[in-house]
C-alpha cells in the first residue's frame, strides 16, 4: 500500500495537491484527524474495500496533542512496511499574507482567536515544525502555478518509484530569494560574471558563447570538481537515510548563467549513477529531465 501525506501551511496548494492525486487514482481524504492515521491504515490495508494509493491531508487544523503525536504515529505506520511519504508544501509568508488580503478568506488560526493573520501564519509554522521535519519532500509553491504544481505532484510522487532517491538540480538567483525547498545550497556569486560582458549578458548558461566563457577560468572548473566531490561523498548517505528526495540548489546573483551552468554540469554528471535526476532552472521557467535536456541538446545542434 502506497500511502502519501499531505500537509503544509493554509494557502500553499494543499487542497490542489490532493485533488491532483485523487485525479490519478489515489483514495484521497481530506483534513485527516491524525490520530486516525493508524486506524484508517488497518481499514484500508485489510477491510472489506482495501485500496493501494491513498493520500491525506493532516494540517494545523488538527489538535494541539494530535500533532505532537504525530512523529511517532509516522513512525508506526512504517514499522508495518508502508510506503509512506510527507510531502510539505511552503510558501513565503508575504505571498500568504497578499493571498489571504486578496481573497478575503479567513486563516484557520485566525478563527475563534484573537490573533492577527500575521500571527497566525506564524503560528502554524510553529504547530506544523515536526511534520515539515519528517518530511520527504518540500515544495516551495511561491512562484509556482496551479498547472505548474499540478505537474510537480505528478511527477515527483505519483511517478516516484519507491526506494529511489529523485535528485533535482535546481539553479536560482539569490536576488529573488533562496528556494525554500532546497535541501542543500551552493554560492556561485564569487565566480566571473558574462553579466558584465554586454555581448553575454543576452544568454544564459545553457547556451554555448556561456559555457565557452565560464569553462576558461579555474575557479569555475575548481568548484564544480568540488561539489562534484561533496555530492559523491555524501548523496550515498542520504539515500541510506531512506531519502526519497533530494534538491541541490545552486544560486549566483541573477540565476541566469553561472548558477544555470553548474546546474546543468552537475546534473548531467549525476545522470550516470542515478536514474532520476532532473533539472529546474527557476529563474528561466525551465524543468526538465535530465533525458529531455538532452534530447534538446542534440536537437538544436543538428539545426543549421
């Protein structure tokens, strides 16, 4: 049996997550007690219907103690042998806060209480911080669509294989914020900048006049044999965690060129030792796998 968990803060894509899910096939549950997690594993798993692909949604709208509890009812449930994953979705407490103003919806913290939305938003971080730590995989839905979540949901739990690890290579600017999904994050912004080069500044590091600059200098070369290196000595102890997923963020100033070439590098490097690695160039709107950026790759250079 296949069981995923949804949770996350209100107004982070929760309910289209489990509505994406329910569209593939799983028995979806919406705003789970989670003190129930146990009994509906039992029903589930051996009653008079029993069901393979189930997902739940568990948020703050649970108990106080429910949630406390909720390491250890995790816990039991894998002990039984259930393929079980938390996915967290966040989003930047400023994007919560326009949405809410936006729509004029209520918090579930904010009713019954004499507590502001910003406190509330505040709040229910703090009430969701065991779960988000459990979690297998945290999507950032700040920047993302509904399409665009949709489609994560897709193809990063529904299309996961179990005990597989997915590695994601994600480039970024950190002028626009460090993803709040990454897991580990490298800082390109010390290396030569084409920004600065106005016959550059028009490409990006997927591009061949880029990858031709940045590869003349050392340093460039120097700190992808180094990540390179970290990744080779730790990637294999995060999968024997039990890691199902696992992002590597790496940002320059602008998330155009020099975080997009050692994203691209390092992703088709890892591509010979792991079977889903995938790329996401945020700044750019670009998600691929690694499969399909070479498919482009040979493509383009087959045009006149």
């Amino acid at each position: 049996m296949q069981l995923v968990i949804i949770s996350g803060r209100s107004g982070s894509g929760k309910s289209i997550a489990l509505q994406a899910l329910e569209d593939l096939g799983f028995y979806a549950i919406d705003n789970m007690p989670a003190m129930l997690l146990g009994p509906l594993v039992d029903e589930l798993q051996h009653g008079e219907t029993p069901r393979s692909s189930v997902a739940v949604s568990i948020d703050a709208r649970n108990l106080p103690g429910a949630l406390e509890r909720f390491p250890a009812m995790l816990a039991a449930v894998q002990e039984r042998g259930i393929d079980c994953r938390v996915i967290y979705l966040t989003t930047d407490a400023r994007v919560l806060l326009e949405r809410y103003s936006s729509t004029r919806r209520r918090h579930p913290l904010t009713r019954d209480r004499d507590v502001t939305l910003a406190e509330a938003i505040e709040m229910e971080e703090i009430a969701l911080e065991d779960i988000h730590d459990l979690a297998d995989l945290v999507i950032d839905t700040t920047g993302l669509s509904v399409h665009d979540l949709r489609g994560r949901i897709a193809e990063q739990v529904a299309g996961h294989v179990s005990q597989q690890m997915t590695l994601t290579f994600e480039s970024f600017g950190f002028k626009h914020g460090v993803p709040l999904d990454s897991d580990t994050v490298f800082d390109a912004r010390c290396l030569p900048n084409p920004f600065w080069d106005r016959a550059l500044r028009q490409f990006n590091g997927r591009d061949p006049e880029i990858i031709e600059f940045l590869e003349n200098f050392d340093d460039v070369r120097a700190m992808a044999d180094d990540i390179t290196g970290w990744l080779e000595r730790w990637l294999p102890v995060y999968q024997d965690s039990r890691r199902s997923y696992m992002t590597v963020a790496i940002g320059c100033t602008g998330g155009q060129h020099r975080s997009v070439y050692l994203a691209e590098r390092l992703a088709q490097h890892f591509a010979k030792h792991y079977p889903d690695v995938k790329l996401r160039h945020r700044e750019l709107g670009i998600q691929l796998t690694v499969e399909q950026d070479v498919r482009e790759a040979s493509t383009n250079s087959a045009e006149p």
